[in-house]
C-alpha cells in the first residue's frame, strides 16, 4: 500500500516486529505499523485500510495476544500517544469533590491507551471503589473493554458507563454501556475501534479499597505464573466449569511442544520458554483442545486474541 506509506509515514512506519510487543515474546512483523496522534488520525488510517483492503488490528500491551510466526500482513496500530493515554477525574476538581456524597459516582474520562494497572492503583489511592476486580490484569483500557476482561473478582463490565468509537468506516461514535453489548469475556463492538470510555466509580473508604485490592494481588500472585512469558489464561471458563481445573484433571500441567508448555502453577496458563515459537504455542492448544474433549466433552474457547495470516482479513481486533 504505498499510499498510506508515503503520506502518514509522520506516523506509520514499515515491517514492525510485533514479538517485542507482546508478552509471549512471540510472532512476526507488522507490515504496517500506525501510531496516530489523534482519533482524527486514527480515523484516517481505518478508511485507507479499508479502501486498500487490508486487515487492520489494535495492538494494546500485548498481554493477551499470540502472534504467529508470520505476522500481519495488514495495519497494526497502537495507541499509546499521549491523546489516548488521558485520564481525567471528576473527583480531582475540588468544587466537584466537595459536593461529593457516598451515594454520587466518580467518573473516570480516559483514553484507550491508557494503563489499566495505573487507574486500578489510581482509584485505590484517591478512595474509588469498583476497580479493585481488575487488579493484576495487565491491559490498554480499550483491550480490557474489547474484551470485557476480568477475572473471579470481577469484569470490567461492572464499571464502564460509556464507550467512544472509531467505526468502520472512520466515524467516530459514543456507544452508552448497552449498545457495547458486554457479555463474558465478550462485547458486540465488531469492527469498531475503542478510542476512549468514562468509567463510573464509587467513592469509598481509601483503607478498604487498597485491602480488597490487595486480596486481588495475592490471590493472583498465589496462583498464577506471573514471573513467566505467557498470555495469561489461554481458554475461557466454560460455563459452570474453570478451564484451568479441566486441564489439570486431564493431566496435562507440564506437556509440551518445543518450547510452549503448559504451566505446573495454573494449568490455563501456557508459557513460553527458551527457543518456543508461535507454532509450538499453537499445537499445543490444539492438544489442549482435544484432550479435554475426548476427556470431560468440553469443547474449550480460546480467550487469548491469535493473529494467523488467514484470520487476519477484514476483521478489527483490539488485544
Ligand atoms: N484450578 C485447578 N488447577 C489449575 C488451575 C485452577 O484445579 O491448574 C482450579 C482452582 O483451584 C479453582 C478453579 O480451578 O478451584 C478456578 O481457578 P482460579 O481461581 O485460578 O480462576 P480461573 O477461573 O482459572 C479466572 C480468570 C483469570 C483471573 C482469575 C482471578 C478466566 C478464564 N480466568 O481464573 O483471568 O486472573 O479468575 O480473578 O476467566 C486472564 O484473563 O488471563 C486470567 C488469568
């Protein structure tokens, strides 16, 4: 697409290697790599995508994402300037604060970029509730929401009041909580590209806020391998059950693939070792997949994001 090379080049570069933005450390290059500045840039670059037919894909922090080996053949943006890093708070304006009741609601305007860890810690420090589920899920605001991430404590669901859009074909749009269309680990956002959400959140006592936070580390730090190259848990929970325990009780802690196995801490986790490729990742989810078929007769669902060449066309995807 030399077009959308020669005239964005202020802020779309050439045959980026994904592997260093994701946290497998895995996969090839972007062919394209957009960082625009504004959700007007951003707009621009979906409708040249679009008109040269090429796959486009949001790159968030990468923790939940394989990459194959071949990488994308298409656009990948990543939006991390600061315009989609922007958090604002209601309670830090004092005339705001003052009148604040435990009743009235904290409202959180931030970008898709922005840091999901930092606004957890940010909320328990000025005492807002309601964030403390998504502590230790590493993630962009927009890839969390895309998503609906979330955990045993909580998803992030429960706090978003609205969600701002770059749509298909370049239009920008504000969708309330119900038109995302959350469900688990789910939204009905299609093609749309998050640009930005409010969240709304409760003011709360600052000491319980941090004490049910840290509950949610240690459980976390306990039970997941947190120290090693992987994408957090590979397979949604199917309903009633946990992914983790059926591969478990299939025996499967520690089988590998080259250089993929699956983790002896939590058996929904697999982690890349020295010299595993995207490949190796793969055939091994395939393994997991049957085994726990022919097992239990459940049919697992990837919740990580897989970008493969064939997958790759026409569809947006934030991870
Ligand atoms: N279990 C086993 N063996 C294992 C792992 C788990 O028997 O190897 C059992 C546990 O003992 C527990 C049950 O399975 O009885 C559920 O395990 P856990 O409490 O670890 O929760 P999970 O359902 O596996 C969910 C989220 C995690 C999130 C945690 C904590 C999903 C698919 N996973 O895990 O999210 O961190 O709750 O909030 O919803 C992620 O999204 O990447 C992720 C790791």
């Amino acid at each position: 697409m030399p077009d959308l090379m020669s005239e964005l080049c202020s802020y779309v570069s050439a045959n980026e290697p994904l592997s260093k933005h994701t946290w497998f450390g895995l996969g090839g290059a972007a062919r394209w790599y957009a960082r625009p500045k504004s959700v007007d840039e951003l707009a621009e670059v979906v409708r040249r995508a679009r008109r040269e037919r090429l796959p486009l894909k949001v790159l968030g922090f990468g923790a939940n994402l394989l990459v194959s080996d071949d990488g994308v053949d298409g656009v990948v943006v990543r939006l991390d300037a600061p315009a989609f890093r922007k958090v604002r708070w209601s309670i830090d304006d004092d005339a705001t604060r003052s009148r604040l009741h435990v009743d009235d609601e904290v409202l959180v305007a931030a970008g898709a970029g922005a840091d999901v860890n930092k606004l957890v810690i940010d909320a328990a420090r000025r005492g807002c509730g309601g964030l403390e589920c998504m502590g230790g899920i590493p993630g962009t605001l927009g890839g969390i929401i895309r998503m609906n991430a979330g955990g045993r404590f909580g998803q992030i669901a429960d706090v978003v009041r609205d969600v701002t859009v770059v749509d298909g074909e370049g239009a920008v749009r504000t969708l309330s909580r119900d038109e995302v269309g959350f469900s688990y680990r789910r939204t009905r956002l299609g093609d749309a590209i998050v640009g930005g959400a409010t969240l709304a959140l409760r003011p709360d006592d600052p000491d319980r806020v941090r004490d049910r936070l840290l509950e949610v580390w240690r459980y976390k730090k306990r039970s997941q391998p947190l120290a090693e190259y992987s994408a957090g848990c590979v397979f949604k929970n199917p309903p009633g059950g946990s992914a983790g325990q059926l591969i478990d009780q299939a025996g499967l802690k520690g089988a590998a693939v080259g250089g993929a196995h699956v983790s002896e801490q939590h058996a929904n986790f697999i982690v890349a070792k020295e010299g595993a490729t995207a490949r190796d990742v793969m055939t091994l989810i395939g393994l997991i997949r049957r085994t726990v078929a022919d097992r239990f007769g459940v049919e697992l669902e990837l919740e990580i994001e897989v970008w493969e060449p064939s997958r790759a066309r026409s569809d947006l995807v934030i991870s």
